[in-house]
C-alpha cells in the first residue's frame, strides 16, 4: 500500500464532516473581559496570539490559548 500523499477530500453527501477549523478569539490592551473561574478582570499585556495577561483586581493572570473561557464584555 502506498503512504498517504494529501489531505482528503470530503464530498458534500457524507455523514463525516470536515473538522471545523478553530477559531480562536483576539483580545486588546485594556479590554474589559470574564473568567468562569476568575471573575471579572481587564486585559494588560497581550503576547502575540499566545497569552495574554488579565489583571482581575486580587491577581494577575497569565492565560494560554485557546482561552476557553475567557469572553469579552
């Protein structure tokens, strides 16, 4: 058998959909934002599409991607 050489192609009619690409959500320097363990906070640094560090009055945070709960206000 030979090695798989590409991605496949998914026909419309197929009970197997194609993975949904993630989207993962932006956040700017002083945004206003809510953590389901956190609480209320506001963003303070970003790094890249990596991190970002929110300060929620008692601490600061540093929370990786893909901010799974993390929602803006």
């Amino acid at each position: 058998m030979k090695p798989y050489a590409g991605s496949r192609r998914h026909l419309a009619s197929s009970p197997f959909k194609p993975p949904v690409p993630e989207v993962v959500e932006t956040f700017l320097v002083d945004e206003r934002v809510t953590h389901d363990k956190y609480g209320l906070g506001r963003v303070v640094a970003v790094e890249g599409e990596q991190a970002v560090v929110v300060d929620f009055g008692t601490s600061r945070t540093r929370l990786m991607r893909p901010f799974a709960k993390l929602h803006k206000l």
